[in-house]
C-alpha cells in the first residue's frame, strides 16, 4: 500500500523507512552492516546516514532501541504497530507532503513566501520539490485534480487518511468553531440516516469533512459541473431534512446544499455505511434491487434447499450495499 504514497515522502526519510521496514520484517535482533546495505541497495555513506537519523529516532519512540557498534546494528521491539507511526510520522516530516498540504488545503492560510520561510527553504528549492512532487503523482491525477474538485477532494482524502494525518493535529484548531460545527454535522447525519459507523468508518467520515471544509475556506467548493460524479437522490425527507441543515447551520444556498448532500451519500456509500433500509433514496434504487434479485435468484438455484430464509436475507442486503457502491459513479 505505501509504493501508492511514496512521492509525499522525501528520498532521505524513504531511506529510514525501508530500513524499519527490513528490521520489521526479520526474525533476528542482529544485523551487519552489509546485510543492511544489500536490503537498501545504497551507498556505505548512504547507509551510515540512515542508520544514524534511525537511531534519533528512538528520542521521539522509547518502544524500541538501536544501538550500531563495530558495524552491527542490533534492534530490539521493532514491529509492525511501530513501522506503522515512524512511517506517518516521516510522512509528517516530509518537505513533499507538507508542500502538498499547503497547496491543497493551506491550512493555516500562508502565502507561498510565508510557508517557504516557515520550512527553511528557498523559492527554487519549493518550485523544484512540488514540481518532481507533481511528476511522481502523475499527470493524470493532476490534471483530474484540476478538472473536478470531488476527484481533488477524494485523493487528498485517501493521501491524510493513509498517513494519519489529522490524528495529530493541533488541538487549538480542533476545538475551532468551524470544526466543532463539523462534529455536530456528522452527528445529525448519523440520526437521520442511522448510521453506527465503526472506529475506522468514523475516522474517514472526520477526514472527509474536515477535507470538504477546508477546501471551502480555500474557495474550491463543488461545481455543478461535477453531478456525473455524485449519486442522483430523490427528495425525500431524510435528504431535506439535512439540506435544510445545511442552509441553517452552513449558510449554503439551496442548490450547493444539494450538491454538498449528494457528495456526502456518495462517499457514505463508498465507505458501505449506509444501513440498507436508508438506501431507498437513490434515484437508481429499481436498478440495484433488480440486479441483487438476479444475482440472488442465482445463489439460491446454486445453493438449492440449503439456504435457509435468514441466509437469503442476509446475503440480499451485503449484495444490496455492494451493488449501490459498486454502481456509484464515486466508485
């Protein structure tokens, strides 16, 4: 899964992270210097460095413990629950990702002069980063970033979902009014729609929100443009209910609200955390019912006299939920 987000992490951290890697990853305690060099394919010099800023490591993770003496690297408590947070938090450090943060959220509102004196890095230094950033990401991605701002929103999404990136965020912009209002807007779709989200549904449902708001802030809002990516909706009660929400409590007018609810359906589809009894407000409900019926029809012709009732009704609603995500243009 990392080989998708390498580009948002510097060569030097990548470099620190492949050895954690190759340290999770063996059964001894004990590694020469040579075994080490062959599993990072680098230069000595190269390897001495990675080797040292692993070992600064240890002064923000007490877990575990490296010690290098006479060209034997001994490591003790590396995981992979470790591997996992040194792998965020050299993302975190990473000069590519910050620079990626700040020209597509730009959190804390600087100017490109103000962000590159904050970093420590020259004009040329930023233009050079963020352009071999863009050239590992792809121009595909880019131009599709640029093209439609729910694609731009989704990719950010999945890039601070990976890393954790919110996780570690400063607290005195989590207790922010605009943030706090999030929370209160997560908790009254949850009612409307009966969603009992698990942990891990509930950490990208917050990322997600916390995305689309600050894309706002930044004036990239939904264009009406960007229908083909969202799920069409019909107007009933539930839907109306949380655009009227929306225009209370966001000041949206009525068509943006409309276009904030379906972008917010269509990622809970995605996520499959819609209870299949609030599905009933796809405009292409009849299609996914009559789909999952034949696929249905199917299991029970294969299944014969073996499939009880409660089987059947079980199996109709996971095809049912995966039949909407499957047929959501999101997906």
């Amino acid at each position: 899964m990392l080989k998708e987000f390498i580009p948002f992490i510097d060569k030097d951290r990548y470099l620190t992270i492949q050895l954690f890697e190759f340290l999770a990853s063996q059964k001894k305690t004990v590694h020469t210097f040579f075994e080490i060099q062959e599993a990072l394919q680098v230069s000595q010099y190269r390897v001495k460095i990675t080797i040292h800023d692993a070992i600064n490591l240890s002064k923000d993770f007490p877990t575990f413990k490296l010690t290098f003496e006479n060209d034997i690297l001994s490591a003790f408590n590396i995981n992979n629950s470790l591997l996992n947070k040194i792998i965020d938090f050299e993302a975190h450090k990473s000069l590519r990702f910050r620079i990626f943060l700040h020209t597509t959220l730009n959190i804390y509102s600087e100017s490109d002069t103000e962000f590159q004196r904050n970093v420590g890095i020259s004009p040329s230094t930023y233009f050079r980063l963020k352009k071999g950033l863009s050239q590992d990401i792809g121009s595909s991605k880019i131009e599709c970033m640029k093209q439609s701002e729910v694609f731009a929103r989704y990719y950010i999404y999945q890039v601070l979902v990976y890393f954790s990136y919110f996780d570690y965020f400063p607290k005195c912009i989590k207790d922010s009014k605009k943030f706090i209002k999030m929370k209160n807007s997560i908790a009254y779709c949850s009612l409307i729609w009966k969603i009992t989200p698990t942990e891990s549904q509930r950490k990208q449902i917050n990322y997600f929100v916390a995305i689309g708001i600050l894309r706002s802030k930044n004036q990239h809002h939904i264009p009406e443009n960007d229908n083909k990516y969202l799920v069409e909706v019909l107007s009933q009660e539930q839907v109306l209910l949380f655009m009227k929400h929306l225009s209370k409590d966001w000041y949206l007018l009525e068509k943006n609200a409309l276009l904030v609810t379906r972008y917010a359906l269509t990622f809970l589809i995605s996520i499959n955390n819609l209870p299949v009894s609030q599905l009933g407000f796809l405009k292409n409900f009849g299609e996914i019912q009559s789909v999952t019926n034949q696929q249905v029809d199917i299991i029970k012709d294969l299944a014969g006299t073996s499939l009880v009732d409660t089987n059947i009704i079980d199996c109709q609603n996971k095809l049912l939920k995966a039949n909407a995500r499957i047929l959501s243009p999101f997906f």
